[in-house]
C-alpha cells in the first residue's frame, strides 16, 4: 500500500502534521503503535505563536472552551516570595493571544484527532500498528509494522519520540545530556490561586525549586502541578510516597501561606521522569524526516518543548506540501527546514531551558542574588520586560526561523 506521508507516532507533532498535510489534500497515513491516542501527563502549556498555528488548523476554538488563560506569569524565591511578573499584555501588539493557554497535552491530542476525521479524508489513522524498520532510497520510504505488513510513500516524518526509530534509521547522532536529577510532578486540587499565585509561576531555590502551573484537569477548579527535582540518588518509589509528596510541597509553598486544613494537600497524580537535553544531528534526509521529541528534548521550564514540536510540525508540513502539490524541489526544502528548525532548537529553545533551570537552581548565594535581582529589574522596566517576553513566548524563535531562507 503506498501513499504520499507516512507520519510514525500520533502524538502532538505527529496529529498536528497529519492535520496541516489532510487539510491540503496530501495523501497520509499515520501509524501509532498504541491501541489509542496516549493520556500520560505530560506537557500542558501553549505559548502565542502556538496558539496561533492550532487555530489557523481550526482547534483553537475546543482548546479555548477547556483551556486556562495565563496572562501573567511570576518567578518566586522559595523564602522570600515573589521576584518578579512579567504581563504578557506587553506583548498584545504583537499576536492575538497575548497569554500562555494551559490545557493538557492529551487534551490536545483528541482535538487534533477529530478535525483530522472532520476535515481530512486523506489522512487514514492506524492504531495498533508499531513501525519496527524503516529503510529509503532515491525513489520511496518503506516502513514495516510488527505484523509484517509494508507500506511504502514519498516521505516518512518520525514524530515517534525520544526513542525515535526513524533517528536510529537515519543513523544521526543525538548530542546533548542528561540531567543527573530527575523531576517529580505532583498534582494536587488545594487552590493555589488563593495564595496570590498566577497560572503559571517558577520557584528558585537551591534545593527544592519548583515550577507550578494551573491546568484544567476534568474542569473548573482545575489542577495545580508542581515539578520539582529528586536527587540522582533517591528512591523513586519513596519519593512517589504520599509522605514524602506531602512533605516537599509543604516546603515549596510555605512562603505563600499555603497550608490546608489538616495539613495535607488533596493529591492527584505523581510521576517521574528523567529530562534530557538533546538535538539530533539532522533533521531530514533522503526521504526521511524528524520532529518534535524525535528531533529535539528539552527540559520543561519554560514549556517549550511541545510548542517547539509543533512549530516542527507546521513548518515541516507547509514545504512537503509545497513538494508533493506545487513540484518545488525537494532537496533545498528539506535543508531549509534543517536550517530552520534545528540551530534555532540549540539557540533558543536549549539554551533558554538550560538557562531557566540553572536560575532556578543557583547554589552560589551571589550569583543567585544577582540573576534574581537581575529578572526583578527586568520585570520591572516595560520595555526590557516586553524584549524578554518576546523570547520566552517563543515568537522570536518562530519569526527568526521564518527568516532563514
Ligand atoms: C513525563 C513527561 C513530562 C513532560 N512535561 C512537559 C512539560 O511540562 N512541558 C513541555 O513543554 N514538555 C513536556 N514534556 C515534553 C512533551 O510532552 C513532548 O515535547 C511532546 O510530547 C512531544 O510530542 P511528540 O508527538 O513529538 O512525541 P510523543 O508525545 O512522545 O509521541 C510519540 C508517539 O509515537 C508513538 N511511537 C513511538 N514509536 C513508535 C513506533 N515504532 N511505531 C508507531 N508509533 C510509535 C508513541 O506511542 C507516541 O504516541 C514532557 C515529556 C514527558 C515524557
């Protein structure tokens, strides 16, 4: 069976190019190898140009009903309280939805999934259907299932994650680290509003820093998710303990006054993960291409890496469109989304992420007073405040990628 895109992995990068691609009516298939869309928790935040992108491919309006609208976000020291906000009102001139708009990430993945079904006939979407090889020449990509089936198309994007398949078929590096601490995610329902919190806020500490973020859960109130480390040598099963989740929150949101009756915190979920910083080589080759985590991890302070995926996404969709409905050739394509996608990975993205945890993180009590003193006196000038905004909201780093011809 042959068709123009095979798209591996039907998470955000994957659902979001099969839209952009079936909207214009390129022929895709797009196999996931679960028996349905994944509903881990994962990423949750959605900066403007983000936004912007999931509402030209018509899902903005869902995301809007269920999602939490950010306008403010603020960076905290554990002991003394708040250090800075940054408005993103700044930042109005410059995009329709001047705000971060929380939603989770498997909230997102059933929008994308029933636009596809609503508006792109073209697209047919396997479940059930693990890829275990991929192979390409000058004339075709070949992907083959574990039950034994083969389909053939013109491309192939991998958007099948950290453990990409299609990376290890075309044999580039994937450079980078990981960080020696892994981070738990707590959830708990106690209103953290209340406490003079905004929807997103980043707490420094040299030993337990944290982010925390309001995301939409099943409804009004919500969630709020707090990330903090674990040391490399703690025990995870100890660490997942009630106790001990109980224990770290109080220590985090002491400052703000944020103690509930009895004590403990109504908690929902827990998990832990080991966070990378990592860019593969190459994006596209041949016939093959890369996306979202399959192409770039980061770690989560700042919540760039699913906005980064789907600005892969998009991108990578608008040049095979332009190859396989207006002839362009291929080639210089396919290095231009290499030249687009990934130096502003490594520029922005890894080290914006890499800069926010050290800040965060800081044990010289100098430097961490400086850089502290430093973002409040950004915070606090309009101007420097909209400059800053400009580059953590991830618009600069979609507009400088446009300008790479
Ligand atoms: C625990 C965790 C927490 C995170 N928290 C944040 C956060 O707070 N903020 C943030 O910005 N980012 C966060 N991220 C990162 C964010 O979730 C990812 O950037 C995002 O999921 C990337 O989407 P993706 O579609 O590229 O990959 P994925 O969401 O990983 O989707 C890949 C899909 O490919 C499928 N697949 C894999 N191999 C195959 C195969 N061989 N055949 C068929 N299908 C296959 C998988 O089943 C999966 O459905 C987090 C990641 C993790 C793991």
């Amino acid at each position: 069976m042959s068709c123009e895109v095979i798209i591996i992995g039907a998470g955000p990068t994957g659902l979001t190019a099969a839209l952009a691609l079936g909207r214009a009516g390129i022929t895709v298939t797009l196999l996931e190898a679960e028996p349905a869309l994944t509903h881990d928790l994962r990423a949750g935040s959605f900066h403007p140009p983000t936004i912007e992108m999931l509402t030209d491919l018509g899902v903005g309006e869902a995301m809007h009903e269920t999602g939490i609208k950010v306008p403010s976000w603020q960076i905290r020291d554990r002991q003394a309280g708040v250090v800075a906000e940054f408005d993103l009102g700044l930042i109005a001139g410059e995009t329709p939805y001047p705000y971060r708009l929380h939603l989770e990430q498997h909230r997102l993945t059933p929008l994308l999934l029933a636009r596809i079904a609503a508006v792109a006939p073209s697209v047919s979407v396997r479940f059930d259907a693990e890829v275990v090889a991929v192979t390409h020449d000058e004339d075709q990509a070949r992907v083959t299932l574990r039950s034994g089936e083969t389909l053939s198309a013109a491309y192939v994007i991998g958007s099948d994650g950290a453990r990409s398949l299609v990376r290890a078929a075309l044999g580039v590096g994937f450079e980078g680290f990981t960080w020696p601490d892994r981070f738990l995610v707590a959830s708990t329902t106690y209103d953290l509003a209340a406490h003079g919190f905004t929807g997103a806020g980043y707490v420094a500490d040299p030993d337990l820093w944290a982010a925390v973020f309001h995301v939409p859960d099943a409804g009004p109130p919500g969630l709020w998710r707090i990330a903090y480390p674990i040391q490399p040598e703690a025990d995870e099963a100890t660490e997942l303990g009630e106790p001990a989740i109980q224990d770290k929150l109080a220590t985090i949101l002491a400052h703000a006054g944020a103690t509930p009756p009895g004590g403990l915190f109504p908690l929902k979920y827990a998990s832990v993960y080991k966070v990378h910083q990592r860019v593969a080589d190459c994006f596209a080759r041949g016939r093959l291409i890369l996306a979202g985590d399959a192409a770039h991890l980061n770690n989560p302070l700042g919540g760039m890496g699913l906005n980064g995926s789907v600005h892969d996404a998009v991108n990578i969709s608008a040049k095979l469109i332009d190859i396989l409905r207006h002839r362009a050739p291929a080639g210089p394509l396919l290095d231009l989304y290499d030249r687009q996608r990934r130096p502003i990975n490594i520029r922005a993205v890894q080290a914006m992420s890499i800069r926010n945890k050290r800040l965060l993180e800081e044990r010289d009590p100098a430097v961490r007073t400086e850089r502290l003193r430093e973002i409040s006196d950004i915070a606090a000038d309009p101007a420097r405040a909209r400059t800053f905004l400009m580059d953590s909201s991830m618009i600069n780093s979609v507009r400088d990628a446009a300008a790479i011809q």
